[in-house]
C-alpha cells in the first residue's frame, strides 16, 4: 500500500473516541503490519525506569529492554531523532533481536513535549526505507502522538 496520507486516516479513525493507550498502540501496529509491505517486525518501545520497554508488536518475539543509546532504539531517543538505517549489520551496536532483519526504521514518539518512546519498523530487505518512508512515517508518528496525548 504505501500511501501514507491514507494510511494516517486510517489510523486516525481506527483509534478515535478510544482513550485506552495500550488497544490504540497494538491497533495502530497492526494496521502498519498489514499494510506495509516488506517488513518483519513493527511495533513499539516506551521509556520506564529510563529504559525502553516493549509495548505492542506485530512480529516475533523482541528484545524486552534496550538501554538509552544502545542499539538503533536506543540511538533513536539519545539523539531525538530518526533513525533511517539501511543495513544494520553496519550499525553500531546493532541488537539483533530477529536476525532476518536487515534494515530498520525509528521514529521518536513525544507525549507532553518528552520522548514517550519510539515506533520501530524492521525489514528483511536490505535498503528497504527510503526517504519517502521517513516522510511517510513522520505524519504517521504525528498522529500516533496526538493518540498518545488524548490516552491514559
């Protein structure tokens, strides 16, 4: 699919009126899942105890918590910004949590101006993120943190 103007209606109507954190995150990974192509894992790591920790995912089973500054996750939220990485292998201190994924994707959430933690996409295709999936993503992280700022 790919159009990511759509994609953002969709989410934004898939989560309106629902203020439950926790069921908009796990829908919201889901849509993406089904409706991006070329990915094996997409999900989400929220800051605790000032580590991420695993939220709702779609996918295998992941890493539990990664460390600030650790690992494309971790770089994402010690830097504040996008991580758009094509090949991971030549990513410093990658963590390999699924060893078919070869490039990944992350966007810093924010909820009450704080990182609130991060959306991670990865792929088994090398090179798979663009700068168009950046920006496609970008407006769909911004919804996702109007989501968060109207949950519990």
């Amino acid at each position: 699919m790919e159009s990511y103007e759509l994609l953002s209606r969709q989410l934004e109507a898939l989560c309106q009126d629902c203020p439950y954190e926790t069921a908009n995150l796990a829908n919201a990974s889901a849509l993406l899942w089904q409706e991006l192509p070329g990915i094996n894992w997409v999900g989400f790591y929220e800051m605790r105890d000032g580590a991420l920790v695993l939220g709702p995912f779609q996918g295998k089973p992941a890493c539990i918590r990664i460390p600030v500054g650790r690992g494309v996750c971790g770089t994402a939220v010690q830097e504040d910004r996008v991580q758009l990485v094509p090949d991971v292998h030549a990513f410093p201190g990658h963590i390999a949590c699924d060893c078919a994924s070869n490039a990944e994707i992350v966007l810093p959430l924010h909820r009450d101006g704080k990182i609130w933690g991060v959306l991670d996409i990865d792929s088994p295709d090398t090179g798979r993120f663009t700068e168009k999936d950046r920006d496609g993503l970008s407006r769909i992280a911004a919804v996702l943190e109007q989501i968060l700022q109207s949950s519990n």
